[in-house]
C-alpha cells in the first residue's frame, strides 16, 4: 500500500507542475481578456503578479512532492 500511494503522490506532484506551466502559458491570454474589463484596467499588474505567483506556488509544490516521494524511504 505504502508503494502505491507512493506513485500516487508523485503523479499528483507532476500533475501540479505541469498545471503551474499551463499556468505561464495562459497568462498572456488572459491578461489581454482582463484589460477588456474597465473594472479591473487599473489593478493588472496585481492581478499578473497573482497569476504568475500562483504558478510558481504550483511548480514549487508539485516539485516538492516529487523530490519528497521520489527519493528512497530512510531505514
């Protein structure tokens, strides 16, 4: 059981970093739907530095739990 949720962990990490590389890949099309709202035009560089932290809180987690389930168990 404990090897399985093993590989579980660790496709969920890859999981995590691939969404926070989706993440960087879609934040150019994203802001130029966000500048369309006039509401949010005076907050983009907030609403940008959101996203892009959210994307490397999303690498750094799923990195994480790679390097955390990759490795072999201590004795």
């Amino acid at each position: 059981m404990a090897k399985n949720n093993r590989n579980i962990q660790i496709v969920w990490g890859v999981v995590l970093v691939l969404a926070g590389i989706g993440v960087f890949f879609m934040i150019p099309q994203k802001m130029l739907e966000i500048q369309k709202i006039e509401h949010f035009s005076s907050a983009i560089f907030f609403i940008r530095f959101c996203f892009y932290f959210l994307g490397v809180l999303l690498i750094g987690g799923g990195a994480k739990k790679i390097y955390d389930n990759y490795r072999f168990p201590k004795k």
